[in-house]
C-alpha cells in the first residue's frame, strides 16, 4: 500500500467516523479490523492495546456522568423529555466508540509503513512541500519530546519524588512531573525554533530532501479507499434515513 492511498482511507475513515451514529460506527469497525489485519498485522494488535487504554477514562467516566447520575441522553435533555439510561448508554457508547476508532485508525495508517523511515513515507505524499515541512518538523519535535518526558520520569524516579509504579505518592507528586514535562517541552520547542533550526538552515535544507517519490497507487490502495467509500456513503445514508 502506498502513503497516499494509506492516507485516503485514514482520512474518508476519519470523515465517517465524526458523522456515524451507533450502527455506522459498528460497520466502520469491521472496515477498519479488516484493513488492520490485511495491512498492518501484527503491530496492529499494538495499535488496538492503546487505543483501547486511551478510550477506557472517556468510557468509564461518560458511563458515570450520563448513564449513573444524568440518566438520559443530551439529545432527551434538549427536547425535554423523560428519555432513559439506555439512550444515555448509547450516547456514551458513540463517544467513546468514535474515539477508538479515530485513534486506531491513524495508528494504523501509519503503521503500515513500519519497515521503512517515517522520511521515505512523506516523500511520497501528494502534499505541497510546507505541508511536508510541517509534518517534518512536528515529528522531530514528538520525537524530542518523548525523550523529554522520559528524562524527566527518570530523574523524578531516581530522587525519590515519585515510585515506578502505583503508589501514593505519585497521586501526591504527580504534579511536579507534570510541571517538569512541561517546562522541558517549552524549553525544547523554543531552543528547536529560536535557535538551533535557524541555526542549522533546516528549512532550506528539507526542500531538497523532501522531493517527491513517485508511487503509483496499487490494487490495496483502490480497495480499501472503495471500502472506506463504502463505509461513508453507509453512515450518510444511516443519518439521512435516521433524520426522515
């Protein structure tokens, strides 16, 4: 599969899933799961684990918030009626489907080019250049910062202030990693964009080796952007059908 094509189906994908309701959410989950399991394989069970750890908070506390004390969906609430704890359930389900599946599904467009530099891929996007630019240099700083917050977490772990794992005394300390993470990735950013990319010319210097790779599409590529066609053109009509 080629990063264009890769990136259509992420995006009508993406497009679908913001406008499904319940029904189209859980056709949007059999397109996705096959496109996972077809394209990405293995690393998509990775993928799956943090979508999944990630969407857990929102669920469990929209469950909580609208189906244990609100008991009715916010659409009973603005048309005042009764309503009921199943239409919240399906309110919270919704959310936090869409979430999964907005999350699993850019993990695993990207995914798909695991076994080659994260460079080579954006090369290859139909994009104009200060667009790559820009993902360039968003990915440099992601990158830069992870290694931020892992110094930080090291350092926090090494003195004391806080445990490796679930304690106490994180739940009282966990501010001063937070305030940590936070002052190196101000400190970073502004060191990468004051001084050090100016410095080195980068922008100037990523023309040149962001020029494009030419990849014509493939059959994958035209099947899944039919499938995620698919899927849209199924969400449209859900709403269309719910609306009448």
């Amino acid at each position: 599969m080629t990063p264009n094509g890769a990136a259509v189906f992420a995006i009508v994908t993406l497009a679908a899933a913001v406008a499904a309701n319940l029904r189209g959410l859980g056709t949007l989950c059999f397109i996705v799961a096959a496109f996972a399991a077809t394209e990405v394989r293995g690393p998509a069970l990775t993928a799956l684990r943090r979508s999944i750890l990630i969407m857990l908070p929102l669920a469990a506390f929209m469950l909580a918030v609208w189906v244990g004390i609100v008991g009715r969906s916010p659409a009973e609430i603005a048309a005042r009626v009764d309503g009921s704890r199943l239409s919240a359930f399906a309110y919270a389900a919704t959310v936090s489907l869409r979430l999964f599946i907005i999350i699993f599904v850019v993990q695993a467009a990207l995914m798909c080019f695991h076994n080659e530099s994260p460079f080579t891929a954006i090369r290859a996007l139909t994009l104009p250049l200060p667009v790559k630019r820009l993902v360039v240099l968003t990915l440099s700083l992601i990158a830069t910062l992870r290694h931020a917050v892992d110094r930080s977490h090291t350092a926090l772990v090494s003195s004391g202030v806080i445990t490796r794992r679930l304690s106490l005394r994180n739940v009282m300390h966990g501010w001063v990693l937070i305030q940590s993470v936070w002052l190196t990735a101000i400190t970073t950013v502004l060191g990468r964009v004051r001084d050090k990319w100016p410095a080195e010319n980068t922008l100037v210097l990523l023309e040149p080796a962001l020029r494009p790779i030419v990849r014509p599409p493939g059959t994958a590529d035209v099947i899944w952007g039919a499938a995620a066609l698919t899927g849209l053109a199924f969400v449209i009509f859900e709403r269309v059908s719910g609306a009448a």
